[in-house]
C-alpha cells in the first residue's frame, strides 16, 4: 500500500468525521448496539459482550480519526516552519 501525506490524510480524516451521514450513522449503530446489549437474555453473556465489543470498535475508529487529524496538523505546522525557514533548515 502506497504511503500517502498525513497531511492529506488528515484532511480526509477530518472531513469524514464531520460528515453529518456518517455522524448518524456511528450514533445509530452504538445505540442499536447498546440496546440490543440491553436486550439480550439475562443469561447470554456472549452476545452481550459481543455487543459492548461493537461499541467499543466503534469509539476505536472514531479515536483513530482524531490521531489521523492530529497527526495532519502536525505536518502541516512543519511544512509551514520549513517554508518559513523557523525549524533551522539552511537552504543550500
């Protein structure tokens, strides 16, 4: 898989996680999750626990986003004091 710039990276991370169809999405999936979690026999720990670990891939992704986002603005503040010149890089 061919490596691409955290920056744009970042960029596509924070757009996805702004958009209002996949906002709705992750919070109708937790809650049918929880209900169901909910909803489960009481004496059917499995499916409960597969449930709480649907939640949790969930806020997993969401967690992973928010590095992605990190991660682009970092690159992107780098970028921006190299092209000022401020990270101490000497042009040649």
């Amino acid at each position: 898989m061919e490596e691409r710039n955290p920056l744009y990276t970042g960029q596509d991370a924070k757009r996805l996680k702004e958009d209002p169809v996949l906002i709705d999405a992750f919070a109708a999936l937790e809650k049918a999750f929880l209900d169901q979690a909910v909803m489960c026999e009481r004496n059917d720990d499995d499916a409960r626990y597969r449930c709480i670990v649907g939640v949790q891939v969930l806020r997993m992704i969401n967690k992973h986003f928010d590095k992605l986002i990190f991660d682009g603005k970092s690159a992107s503040k780098i970028a921006q004091a190299i092209a000022d010149n401020k990270a101490g890089w000497e042009q040649g």
